[in-house]
C-alpha cells in the first residue's frame, strides 16, 4: 500500500476492517469491545468483513454465556443478509476446524439443495481414512442425517470403514436416521458383522434402527449377525430384529 492509498478512503476502509477483524476474534477483550467491532464489520458488509464475521464462530470465549450470545448475534447478523453471504459460507467451511455454527447458517440460508451441494464439496474434501481431527468430518456427518433428500444416505455409507470410531458412529447414526433402506441396509449389516469392528455403541446404533424400521437381516448374513447381537435384541426367523422387553420389578 502506497502512501496515497494509505490516506486514501479504501485504505482507511481496510485498517478500520483490519482492526475490527483482529478484535472479533480477541478472547481477551472485554465484550463490549468485540461487539463494537463485529458490529463494524457487519456494517462493512464487503466479503472480506463477512467473512472474518464468521471467524468468531471458531473462537471460543472462557465465559461461556456470553461467548454464546455474541455467536448467536452474528448468526443473526448474517442471516439478514441472505442467500449473498453463501460464498463466503462455503469459503469458511473449507477453512475452519469445527463447522457447527456455519452449516447452522447454510441451513438457513440456502435451498435444501444447494446445501446438499455444499456438504457433498466439503465431504469430498474429507474422505473416509485417518485425518489428525475428524471433528469436521463428524459434524458434516451429523448435518447430512438432517437432509431428508436424495443421495443423502448415499454421502455417509463410505465413512462406515473410517479409522475413526467417532466417524463410524456418525455414519451409522446418519444413515439410521435417513431410513434410506436402498442406499443403508447392506453397508450397515457389513460394517456389524465385520471382525474389525470394536465399537458395541456403533452395533447398538445399528441394531436399533434395524429394529425400527423393520429391516430384514438376509439368511446368507444371520450367522455372522447372530453372533454380534447385542443382548438387547433378538431376531426372528424372518430375519427382523426385536428389542426385548424388560420386566417390570415385582
């Protein structure tokens, strides 16, 4: 920046978004002070303002009230500006570590297909395997077990064999709560039977929404499935998975 444009309009613009944006994201400034400069920066309203905006989403405040609230003042924040701030959405979900609060927003945002669109881009960025911090892949897991569309279910099935048990768990709980039987039953009674598989919360997941659906376990499955079962249940000749009933004390 030359001397003129340091003087310039655009460039005291900058140093005030600058200022603005460095504070947001300060856990160490009193409230007061980061809700001044938030407030700058939704006044600002340029791409570059709304997305450091976003930013305090990631920052954690140690007075947990009030860290809520001012996240809850930006989401506000951002939602009255519209579907124009999707770019930006979709640049901070690349960018971030946790995504809770920016998928919230695309959620309000955005058309339910459009989102899918989004998930599906960033979940590609995230492929089943080890990944130092699987918080990401978790929550946009988490997210697609809300999106009652097609080829949700079909998002989640690959993350069953994840190294992750926390993924595994996700996946499974996404796919349960899609009820997409097509697209969920085969990769669920895999991932149940396998040998690898070590997580009994992962096969109770599992088991109850065999049992609530109604899904058949196929005879070629029942041995191997049989074995796994948790005491909780039981399967019929058919191959319907019961919840047994505990008996009321006398």
């Amino acid at each position: 920046m030359g001397v003129l444009d340091f003087f310039s309009k655009d460039g005291r613009d900058e140093r005030a978004r600058q200022k603005n944006a460095a504070r947001a994201i300060n856990k160490y400034a009193q409230s007061p002070d980061r809700m001044k400069a938030m407030q700058g920066l939704r006044d600002d309203g340029s791409d570059d303002a709304l997305y450091a905006l976003m930013k305090r989403f990631g920052m954690k405040y140690d007075k947990t009230i009030e860290d809520e609230q001012e996240k809850e003042w930006v989401f506000d924040a951002l939602v009255e500006k519209g579907p124009s701030i999707l770019p930006q959405v979709v640049r901070y979900l690349r960018a971030a570590e946790s995504i809770s609060w920016p998928l919230r927003l695309l959620d309000k945002v955005a058309t339910k297909e459009y989102e899918l669109e989004v998930v599906t881009q960033i979940l590609g960025e995230h492929e089943p395997g080890y990944e130092r911090d699987p918080t990401k892949k978790i929550q946009l897991l988490n997210h697609v077990a809300g999106l009652k569309l097609p080829g949700a279910a079909q998002l989640c099935a690959p993350y069953l064999v994840d190294m992750d048990e926390g993924v595994r768990y996700a996946a499974a709980e996404a796919l349960v709560r899609l009820g997409d039987e097509e697209a969920a039953r085969e990769p669920l009674i895999e991932r149940f039977v396998s040998e690898a598989e070590e997580s009994l919360r992962l096969r109770l997941q599992i088991a109850e929404g065999f049992a609530e659906y109604g899904w058949l376990v196929a005879k070629p499955h029942r041995p191997a499935f049989d074995k796994k079962l948790p005491d909780q249940f039981s399967i019929d000749r058919e191959g319907r998975l019961k919840k047994k009933t505990t008996a009321a004390p006398t």
